[in-house]
C-alpha cells in the first residue's frame, strides 16, 4: 500500500457509532479525523429482539453525516463492522439493507470472538512491541470483550454478552443508585464472568488494559478527581461508585470531564469494570489509545495481501479440521476459476474482480468438509459448519456467503434462499458447480475446448460451449452436465449445453 492511501473503519457499536480515517504511513496509520455520535441502539430492542424504527432511523441519520466524510474512498479502503446489537436484532437486514444504500458499501456484522480479535489488534498496535503477556478488557454497550495475548498475536479471546447499555436498563432502568441496585448488578456480572475464570486466572498476564469508551471515561474521571491519568484502580473505582451512591441518582450527577451521553449507562459499565477487577484480581489497568476501530484499521492493510490475511489461514485450518482432501479441493479451486475467468468482466465488477476469486477460492477449498460429518447430505452439513464456525478473520455475511456457495454447490437449486439475478454469486455458483462435475472422477479434466459465456441482456443467462470430440470422449462428465442444465432449468437463469 502507498504512502499517504487514506483507510477508513466504521464502528457500529450498541451505544455509539464511530467513524475513524486514517492515513497509512510507513507500516502505520495516523489518525486524520474521528467522528462519534451516540446513537444508543442498544437500548431499543422490544421483547421480540427487533430494532424499533426510531433506533433505526437515528443510526441511518447517523450514517448519511458519517457518508459525507468519505467520499471518494474506494471499496477496498473503507469497512465498516457491526457488533452485539446487530448480533442480536432480529430485524437486522431491515437496518442492513437500508445502511447500504445510504453508505454504498455493505457492513459486516462480527462474531463475539471476531470482535475480540480486532480490539486486540486496535491496542496492540498502538503500543510499544514487548514481551509482556497482556489482558485487554473492552466494555462495550451489550459486550465485553476478554483478551489475553502477546505483542501483536492474540492467544484467548471470548466475548460475553453483557455490556454497559444492558447493565444500566436491567439494575438502574430509573436512574436511581441504591447499594441494593449496586449489589445486585455485581453478582449478575460475576455470574456471568464465571465462565471464564479457568481461562483468565490472576497470573496469566503482566499488565491489563483496558479500551474503549466505558473504561475511557473512567479513567478520565479518576484522572480529573486527583488519579494518575492513564489508570484505573480498584480504588478509584470504589470512589466513583460511593459518590454515584451519594447522588442517588442519574439527574444529579455531575462530574468533571463526564459527557451528558455517557450519564446513562454509565453505572452499568461502572459495576461490569468493578465485577471483572474483583473477580480476576486486578489492582490496576491502564488505559489503552486503541480499540476496535483501530484494529478494523490495521485489519484492512492485511486483507489486501493474501500472505497476511487472517481468512486464508483460517480456510486452511478449517480444511486441516475437517480433513479435506486437498488434492481434491485444489482440483476444483483450479477448475472453477479456469471456468469463471473465461467470463467476460461486467462493468463496475472489474475492480473487485480480486475479491470475488477469492471468495470462490474458498468456497471450493471448503465444499467437502461436511464429509468430516457425513457423506449423505454433506453439503447440508457443511453450509451448517460455516454459518456456525468460529473462523477468525471472517465477518458473519461472509460465513453465510460461503455456506452458500457449499450449500449450493450440488443438488437442486431451490434450496437456496439466494437472488440468482445477483450476477457475481450466480456466477461463481455455476462455476463451482461445475468444477465439480469436472472433477467428479477425482482427476484434473480435461478442459480443451470447453468455454463458459455469459448474457446479462435482456436476461441474466449461461452457455457451455463442449467440442464434439470432447463429448465424445467423457461421456459420463457429458450426461452430468445435461443434469445441470436441467436443475438450472428451474430457476430464472437458464443454461445450454452446446456440443460442437
């Protein structure tokens, strides 16, 4: 990447939406402008788990302001991530699709764990490379984020699903402070941190760090009271809860240094900290300059290189996991793209054309490892596999991308809850389908004379042009493919078979 290449990271977070720019600058990224608006998502989901209309539409306001700071950013410069709310909300693709059109490009809703990783990237890319084993601690609206690793690598990562939005509507949803409130709240987050005490002992790590906005403000608040800027302690934590306690309530409270926004939540993400420095021992955390932002940031420079790009390491996990017969995995990843290329490019796809080869790249890596399970129906359990994999690097739309490509690469078509008029998956899909039947003896075929065009008016359709002699030759491969003919006879994109 140049010298001077403007990147973005857009963060859709359950209490605030940020938007950072960035300039790359010899292997780092200095900051050149930072947006942040409260938009407070978090706390509007009904009992059926749905975004109400009206949270909607500020986080859509919000994102039209935010679209005006990046344009002429290209596609690949630019990604925006959405954590626990969009996690959650049922009617997410609602919001989603809206989000879009109004930003141009798509935002990739991330795992629990897929969220940790990049807010460990934010921190540790914004401090001083050392040895020291390090805990990084994020508060976030629904969220918190547990990290142990070491210098850039992270080794544990879990994310549980309470935040400060969450604690702050479930023990003080009228503002009040009462110690019985207090009280209730700590052994609510204990219960649930729980879970990770086996895996985050007192002992496993040389300093913590805490980042974000819920432990930002804290730290600022102790700081403004006589604290060391920069640290939070156990003390200054039981400071500020006996004069939240003193205050009683949300609409007296004032503090130096803390905003009208934070005000809310901010007793939730006080007693989440409290729980996490009781219950892993902590006496003090810095205050860490990164975060999850920055870490999109960071991840946005490795994605453009295949050899640092977290997602193909973690295909060849998945293959080593499920053990895939990779001979055979790469036959079809070499037929498929031999096929796809053959494609004249679409106007407006030509850039990205990179990008979806990728995909299909691993979409035929992976379109056996449902055999691991079964091979009645492997394709089933395979789709199954990626849409509920861990799979570091990867954001859920992408998952569910791949599953299905995997869930559609054989059988019948209507299956899939896909728009085949959609003419960089459809292509792809027919692609890999047919490497397939290529490959189905286990060999590399025979692929001379065999030509894959493409119609997109007046409607999106497929030809594959097959020599006499080649028929004549591979005659079982031959009646395979009168069969796909015929499965995709029953969808709106038809495909011929031409022998010549």
């Amino acid at each position: 990447m140049r010298n001077g290449t403007r990147l973005a990271a857009l963060d859709l977070g359950s209490n605030s939406f940020r938007l950072e720019i960035g300039k790359y600058e010899h292997g780092q990224i200095q900051r050149v402008e930072y947006l942040k608006e409260t938009v407070r998502q978090g706390n509007r989901l009904d009992d059926n788990n749905n975004l109400s209309l009206e949270a909607m539409q500020r986080g859509w306001d919000c994102l039209a302001r935010f679209s005006e700071r990046l344009a002429g950013f290209r596609r690949e410069q630019i990604r925006a991530v959405a954590t626990q709310t969009l996690r959650e909300a049922n009617n997410r693709d609602v919001f989603l699709s809206k989000a879009h059109q109004i930003l141009g490009f798509p935002i990739d809703v991330i795992a629990g764990r897929e969220e940790a990783r990049l807010i460990y990237q934010g921190v540790a890319n914004l401090l001083p490379r050392s040895a020291d084993r390090r805990l990084v601690v994020d508060i976030g609206g629904r969220s918190t984020e547990l990290i142990l690793g070491k210098n850039l690598e992270p080794q544990q990562l879990e994310s549980f699903q309470f935040g400060s939005v969450t604690w702050s509507m479930r023990f003080f949803p009228d503002g009040k402070y009462t110690p019985s409130a207090f009280k209730q709240a700590n052994i609510a987050a204990k219960a649930v941190l729980d879970e990770g005490l086996e895996i985050y002992r007192p002992g496993r790590w040389d300093v913590a760090y805490g980042s974000s906005g819920t432990i930002g403000a804290i730290g600022e608040i102790l700081a403004a009271n006589g604290g060391e800027p920069g640290i939070v302690t156990l003390e200054g934590l039981d400071w500020l809860k006996q004069k939240l306690l003193k205050v009683r309530n949300v609409n007296s409270l004032e503090l130096e240094t803390l905003k009208e926004e934070r005000k809310p939540v901010l007793a939730g993400g006080l007693t989440v900290l409290l729980a996490i420095f009781e219950v892993l021992q902590l006496k003090q955390m810095q205050v860490a300059l990164g975060a999850l932002r920055q870490g999109v940031l960071y991840d946005l420079l490795n994605r453009e290189q295949p050899t640092t790009d977290l997602r193909q390491v973690t295909v060849g996990r998945m293959m080593d996991r499920f053990a895939v017969d990779q001979k055979q995995a790469l036959r079809v990843e070499r037929t498929a793209l031999t096929l796809y290329r053959q494609l004249t490019p679409i106007e407006g796809m030509t850039v990205q054309r990179e990008r979806i080869e990728r995909k299909l790249r691993w979409a035929a890596r992976l379109h056996e490892i449902g055999q691991h399970i079964s091979h009645s129906s492997y394709h089933r359990h395979g789709a199954y596999i990626l849409d509920n994999a861990e799979a570091p690097g990867f954001a859920l739309p992408e998952l569910h991308y791949l599953s299905n490509m995997v869930l559609g690469h054989r059988g019948k078509l209507r299956k899939l809850d896909v728009d085949f008029k959609d003419v960089g998956f459809t292509s792809q899909l027919l692609a890999l389908r047919l490497a397939v039947i290529l490959c189905h003896a286990r060999r590399l075929p025979n692929m001379e004379g065999l030509q894959l065009q493409r119609k997109v008016t007046p409607s999106l359709g497929f030809a594959l042009l097959v020599p006499k002699q080649w028929a004549l030759d591979y005659p079982q491969s031959c009646f395979l493919l009168q069969q796909e003919v015929d499965a995709w006879a029953r969808t709106d994109v038809p495909l011929k078979l031409q022998i010549r």
